[in-house]
C-alpha cells in the first residue's frame, strides 16, 4: 500500500473531481453498451506494423463487404476493465497481459499485433479520453474491448491484406442478471466449444458465436450459462460460455488445466496467484464431471464475471451412471477470494495495476 501512496500523490486533481462524470444513472448499469465519447483505431497492412492511432468519435466503423473478418471470422477481441478509486483516480487491471494475450491469438489467426506496449498506451488513451465514463466507486467498471481485425478485402481464403485495431469502451455493471447472487450452470451435453488444435485458447470472435445456440437453450431453460466438456471424452470440464471455472473441494481448490482448448484467462490466473498466496493448494488439472457434482464449491472468473459464485450445477446425463442430477453448493471459499481481489487498492499493492495520471 506503501507504493499506492506515492502514486496518489501525483494523480492530478482534475482526475480526483467526480463532478466531471456523466449524468448518467450509475445505479442501473448491466452489461450492455453505453456508447462514449471516443474510440481508438489503427490500421497497417499484412506484413507491416502498426503505428500510433487516434483517437476518433465512438461510432460505426466502414468495412468492405469481403473484409476478412466478416467473411471468414479473422479477428479477435479482449475484455480488460478500469476501475474509479474513492480518491478518484482510474486504474487498470494487468493490462500487459491481455496485450500479450492478444499477440499470442494474433499469431494463431495470422494477424499482426500491436506490441504489448502499443497495446497498453492505446489503452490508456481509450480510458482517458473516456474517463468521464469510469463509473464512481463501487457503482461499476469502464469495460474496455480492443478488437483486432482482417479489415482488409480478400475473396478467396488467405490472411486480409489489412488489419485494423480498434478500442472502445463501455461502462459495465454486474455481467450476470443475477448480480451478486450465485449462477446456475447447466453442464453441455451436445455442444462442444473447442477441440484440440483449433482456437480455443485464443479469444478468437468465433468462439464466441458457437457458444450462443447452447447458451440461448440453457438461459430459456432458466440457467445462466453453460458449463462445457472436453469434446474427446466429454467427460471433463472446459469453461463456461463466457469465463474459467473453478471447483472447491475440503478447502483444495482446483481448475481445468491450460491445454490448448481453454482460454486462459486473466482473471484465472489472478485467483490462482491469490488464492496460492493466502495459503490455499491450488491444482491446475483434469477434472472430471463426477467431481464437479462432487464439490462443495463451484465459482466461474472472468474479466466481465469477475468472481461468481455458483449456487447450482445441473448435469441432465450422457452417462449411464450419471443422470440428472442438480447439486446446491456453498460459498465460504468464493467469497473470500472475491472479496480479496475486489479489494482495489490490495491489487494496486499485489499487482502494480498502473495508475493513469
Ligand atoms: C470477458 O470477460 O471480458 C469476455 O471476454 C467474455 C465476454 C463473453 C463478455
């Protein structure tokens, strides 16, 4: 907290007046868009680098309509968050590593990326620029999207000639109509959302869109989401549509292994560094189906979910043994861990989030 004070000291008092924010009603965000004040964007061509961008007025943007990414899916996002603290000043969550993340996809889609620190600066100029939409503590989050896309014209099936990355933001409330309130998840037995060798380690845009059939079925069946199996076995878990999962069972808490299918997620990673160092085994591993109803605690992360808590699994079968069954879990170790990393200025101490002065 030693280093939080030194940085307060030289946050500008114009970042510290909340009078400056919109009038908007701070009370009532979900996560939906609340359009801006401006986007970021840049472009360059395959092969090339791209350069310094600018700032533009968040609206529509032009796209050919044989752009790569509308015709074959070349293109991928991230999700990072700023956070207003009570003095005012806006920080960032681990922005570097979503701008690695980034590279990385860009590599798997045959894109060009900007450097980690490219990425971080346009960023920061994003939320600055936007900084009047940083809801007030406590009410909220400026939800930031990065977009990298094939913008370039292609017919035939090849890498665009042109890419384009662009920023905008939103502020957000909680993700989930839930809240705060545990989630329900419905575990998948039809669909899968990655195999081995394709994209799912990447936040690639069309592994967002194959999720929305089970998801649409599973919400109209009254859950919040779907939690996905590997798609060789079927037997052990992946992800939810939209964040990691984690199983907590006699206080061990464990989570599906990175291994090619999985998104490895920010916040995934955050949790297993705080839970590690506040005493907690956690294993990286395969877990099955069977532990899943076994557990005693199931939470899902995720930039957007942050932490939520699960309150129920249902597994409606696809194993002869194993047919459905709905299992009500607690919540003292989800909890914990939520509160410390929503504890803002314990993550400027842990994670040095940069503070935009
Ligand atoms: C995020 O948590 O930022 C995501 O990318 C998930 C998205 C489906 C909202």
């Amino acid at each position: 907290l030693a280093s939080t004070s030194r940085r307060e000291a030289t946050v500008p008092s114009t970042c510290r007046d909340t009078s400056e924010l919109v009038d908007i009603s701070w009370d009532n965000l979900g996560f939906g868009l609340v359009p801006t004040d401006y986007m970021y964007i840049t472009k360059c061509s395959q092969g090339g680098n791209f350069s310094k961008g600018e700032l533009q007025r968040f609206g529509n943007i032009e796209l050919s309509p044989s752009s790569g990414v509308l015709n074959y899916g070349q293109g991928l996002f991230e999700g990072l968050k700023a956070y207003r603290k009570q003095d005012g000043s806006i920080l960032l969550f681990r922005p570097e590593e979503n701008g690695l993340r980034m590279r990385m996809g860009a590599e798997r889609m045959c894109m060009p990326s900007p450097t980690v620190d490219q990425f971080v600066e346009a960023v920061k100029m994003t939320v600055l620029a936007n900084k009047r939409w940083v809801p007030p503590p406590g009410k909220g989050s400026l939800y930031i999207r990065p977009l990298l896309m094939g913008s370039g014209s292609v017919l035939g099936l090849a890498p665009a000639p042109e890419y384009t990355f662009l920023i905008y933001v939103s502020p957000v409330g909680n993700y989930f109509k839930e809240g705060l309130a545990p989630i329900n998840l419905v575990v998948e037995n039809e669909f899968q959302r990655a195999t081995p060798g394709g994209t799912g380690a990447v936040k690639a845009i069309g592994n967002y869109a194959s999720v929305l059939k089970a998801q649409t079925a599973a919400q109209a069946k009254g859950y919040s989401d779907v939690l996905y199996l590997d798609s060789v076995h079927k037997r052990y878990l992946e992800e939810v549509s939209s964040c990691n999962v984690f199983v907590v069972k006699d206080k061990i808490i464990s989570t599906p292994a990175i291994k090619g299918t999985i998104l490895p997620g920010i916040t995934r990673k955050t949790i297993i560094d705080v839970a590690r160092s506040q005493g907690f085994q956690v294993d990286e591993c395969y877990i099955t189906v069977e532990e899943l109803l076994e557990a005693d605690e199931v939470f899902c992360t995720g930039t957007a979910v942050v932490v939520s808590p699960v309150g129920s699994i249902t597994y409606l079968g696809g194993d002869k043994e194993l047919q459905s069954i709905s299992v009500s879990l607690t919540l003292g170790t989800t909890l914990e861990l939520a509160c410390i990393l929503s504890a803002a200025n314990l993550l400027v101490c842990i994670y040095k989030l940069k503070d935009l002065t």
